[in-house]
C-alpha cells in the first residue's frame, strides 16, 4: 500500500509540475504581453506622435524655406522695378509746383511753339478743377507746322520741368497737301493748392 501511495503520490507531483509548468509558461506569457502593451502605448505610440509633428514641422518649414528661396530669386525683379518708377517718379514733386504759374507755362508753351516755327498758334487755360491734393487746368493748345515740328514740340513738352498730361491729340492733314499739319492738343497741368504747404 505504501507503494501505491507512493506511486499516486508521485503522479500528483508530475501533474503538480506540469500544472505548474504551464502556469508559470501562462504567467511568462501574460507578463510579456503587459510588457508588449505597455511598449506600445506608453513609448512606441508618443513616439510615432512625436515622429508625424516633425514630420510636418519639417515639411512646413521646406515649404516656408522654398517660399523665401522663390521670393529671394524675385528680389532682383522687384529692385529693377522699384528703380525704374523711382527714375518715373522721382522728380514728381519737383515737376507739380506749389503755385500755379500759368502764366510762365504759357509763355514756355508759346516759345516751344516758336522754337519749332509752328504757326497760327492757340493756347487757351480752361477752369481750374480741384483733384484731391492736386489742382489741375485745362489747356488747349492748337497750332499747324510740318509734322516733324510738331513731334518735336512734344518731346520738348514732355521735357519740360512741369508735369503736362496729354489728353487728346488731334492730327489733320490740310486739304491742300502741302506737308502741312494741324494739330490740336488737349493737356492739363497740375499744381499744389497752398493749403499742401508744410
């Protein structure tokens, strides 16, 4: 009997370990996979977070970086222009005076006219029209020469340290062809009302 209460002994034993075996294989297992998921939610996740900010931090700023590189290549356009309407508009303030001297216009005005032997010459003011900070007059101009004479008129008009706008231009050939042109021109001057003085 002692034998055979050995025996069942020893079985129980075997089981015992291999029950034992097998929790502990279980517990091993459960233990891995706590580890497993506290990897990934506690270090893998915040870590591909982390990863995807960068990831568009850094495609912001090669966009931002792209953007500027683009605009720097411009710079060099952009100084060009800037020069170009400060030679256009430079001598603005030098070209429209603070008073009117319609009269000292009209004298250059009559001796360009001269100058190029235009005849039956007409300049003629119109009223004067207030134009936000600048004040203009209407001026009719008309005279008859040789088409070269009058594109030379023009040019010295043009060079004239007045700012003239030329709004219509009229050009008509006589009727008898002679090479003679008349010609009628509407400008308008402008100044600056006393009112902009500083």
């Amino acid at each position: 009997m002692a034998a055979i209460w050995q025996i069942i002994v020893k079985n129980k034993m075997k089981k015992i370990k291999i029950l034992l075996r097998e929790r502990q294989q279980i517990l091993i297992c459960i233990i891995a996979a706590v580890m497993v998921v506290g990897f990934v939610l506690f270090r893998y996740l915040p870590l591909q977070k982390k990863r995807k900010a960068l990831e568009h931090t850094k495609s912001a700023q090669m966009l931002a970086i792209a953007t500027a590189s683009n605009q720097r290549a411009q710079l060099p356009i952009l100084k060009e222009q800037l020069l170009k309407l400060q030679t256009i508009a430079g001598n603005y303030q030098e070209k429209v005076p603070k008073q009117i001297d319609l009269g000292a216009f009209l004298h250059k005005i009559a001796d360009l006219m001269n100058q190029q032997n235009l005849s039956e010459q007409m300049v003629q003011p119109g009223e004067e029209i207030e134009a936000g900070q600048l004040s203009c007059i209407p001026v009719n101009m008309q005279c008859k020469g040789k088409l070269p004479q009058i594109f030379e008129f023009y040019k010295q008009l043009q060079a004239l340290d007045r700012l003239v706008r030329i709004e219509q231009v009229k050009l008509n050939n006589e009727k008898d062809f002679n090479g003679d042109v008349n010609m009628q021109t509407k400008a308008v001057i402008y100044y600056r009302p006393d009112s902009d003085r500083g």
